[in-house]
C-alpha cells in the first residue's frame, strides 16, 4: 500500500542520517567557505540554490494539493508554516549571496534529490495519509511545536541576515560575526534551523517530520564544528569561549 511505502521511505530517511553525518564529518559538504576543486562542474551559486530548493516549494504545494485533506484547517495550517519558510529559502535567500559564488552541481542534484523525497514524505502526509482533525490545532504537541518551529526561525533568520551583512559594504570575504546568539556559538542559523524542524516534526507529530528533523541535524552539526574549526584556523583572536552550535555544549 502506499501507506506502508510511505512508512519505509521515512524510516530509511531517519536511518539514512547516521551514516549521512559519519560521512559528513569526514568530508565537508564542498560549498561556501568549504568549496574546492575536484567535485566537477560548478554553477552559479544563486541558479543553484533556487533549483536544490524549488522541490521543496513547487512539489510539495502539488503533492499536498493532491491529498484527500487539502482542504481541511490543520493541513492548511502545518502546509503555511511549511511555505512560510521555504518560499523565503527557495526565492529570497539566493538573492543575498555574494555574486562570483559557486555551487557544485553535484550538491545540487543531491540536494534537489533530497528535497524532493522530503516532499513528498511531508506533504503527502499532511494532506493524505495523516488524519488531523479541525482539534489539532489546539493540541499540546501542534502548540508547542508551533512555537518551537518559529522560535527556530526567527534564530535561523536573524543569523542569516546577519551573516550577510557582513558584506554589506560590497566584500566578498569573512568576517568574524559579532553580536547577538553569535557571541555564544559559531552557528546561530544552524541552530535555528535544527531547532525550526525539531517544531515541525512535534507540530505535526509524524514520522516523516522526525526524519526530516534527524536529517537536517546529520547535515549541519557536522557543518556547525567545520565552519567553527574553520574560524579558529583563519582568526587567531577568535572569541575563546565560542561553540560550535550549542551554547556552553557542543
Ligand atoms: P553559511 O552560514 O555557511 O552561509 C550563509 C551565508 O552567509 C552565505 O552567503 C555565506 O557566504 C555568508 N557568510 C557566512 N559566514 C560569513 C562570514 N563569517 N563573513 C561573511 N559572510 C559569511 O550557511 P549555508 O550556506 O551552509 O546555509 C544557508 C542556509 O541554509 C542556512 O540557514 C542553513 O541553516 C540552511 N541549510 C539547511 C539545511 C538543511 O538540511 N535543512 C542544509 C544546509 C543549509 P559564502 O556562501 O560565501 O560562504
């Protein structure tokens, strides 16, 4: 069936983090400050960014349109604060990245891979296979992960903007960030990420939603420790008492 389909798609997605992040920590992701040669073609940073995440935007409003519950409130509800911050990922962030960036389409086709089994996972969820009644939108889990999720986003947020003006003044080079969470932990926007689809997988309490959350957490802690690592090599008098990704931890 496909319910049963769905369900070991998720569980693979959920087990699939391990040796994701295994790897991860002993190859960094090569993009960003992280980017070498020897991961073939590149493309505009920007191009790449909008085509990895379009997936996660156009696919997911389709597969979610396509559910049997479309219509009902508490899918309505969980697919906008879905969009809320994918349309911002997918169309506005690229917008801020530096213009000479480039993106290993290797990274993209992985990564558009990614999004679009995410999609499919989640919004097929919500909309079809999950039953959420009008009640859960008053539920313990949809309120507390509500705000989970957007505590999270507003970190992640923050921290991106604030990273990007950084090069306000036409740069194109790094900078020790200053202020705010950045004053505790090298990785604020990770951080809110993590935290962001930890109140995603609570909100709509699913097993997709947990795997996306284990997943987005295999990816960016091992991230978080090679741009902090990264710090430390390029700043010498960079803040001792700084973390990675969590304050005072890790
Ligand atoms: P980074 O923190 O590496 O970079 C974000 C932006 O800020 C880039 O434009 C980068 O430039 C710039 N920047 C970063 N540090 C500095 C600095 N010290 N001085 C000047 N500019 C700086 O984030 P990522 O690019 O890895 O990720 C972007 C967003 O996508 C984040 O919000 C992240 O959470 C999210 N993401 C989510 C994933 C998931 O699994 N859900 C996976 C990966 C990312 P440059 O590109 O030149 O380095």
């Amino acid at each position: 069936t496909e319910a049963g389909l769905h369900h070991v798609l998720a569980l693979g997605l959920a087990l699939a983090a391990v040796p994701t992040a295994a790897a991860l920590f002993m190859t960094t992701a090569p993009y960003g400050r992280h980017l070498r040669p020897g991961w073939g073609p590149a493309i505009d940073a920007r191009l790449g960014w909008v085509v990895m995440e379009s997936p996660a935007v156009v696919m997911f409003l389709a597969i979610y349109a396509a559910g049997e519950n479309a219509w009902e409130p508490a899918p309505l509800v969980l697919l906008a604060l879905w969009q809320f911050h994918y349309v911002e990922r997918t169309f506005v962030f690229p917008l801020r990245l530096r213009p000479a960036a480039r993106l290993p389409v290797a990274i993209v086709a992985m990564a558009f891979g990614f999004n679009t089994l995410n999609a499919y996972l989640n919004a097929r969820w919500i909309s079809h296979l999950g039953d959420y009644a009008p009640g859960w939108l008053g539920s313990s889990a949809f309120v507390a992960g509500g705000l989970l999720f957007v505590t999270g986003w507003l970190i992640n947020r923050r921290a991106d903007r604030a990273l990007q003006r950084l090069r306000a003044d036409g740069g194109t080079g790094y900078r020790v960030p200053r202020g705010g969470l950045f004053e505790r932990v090298s990785c604020p926007n990770y951080l809110g990420e993590i935290i962001e689809w930890c109140g995603w997988a609570i909100a709509s309490w699913s097993l997709a939603g947990f795997a996306f959350a284990l997943f987005t957490a295999a990816n960016l802690v091992p991230r978080a420790v090679a741009h902090h690592r990264w710090y430390r090599r390029e700043f010498p008098d960079y803040p001792a008492g700084r973390r990675a990704l969590i304050p005072w931890l890790l």
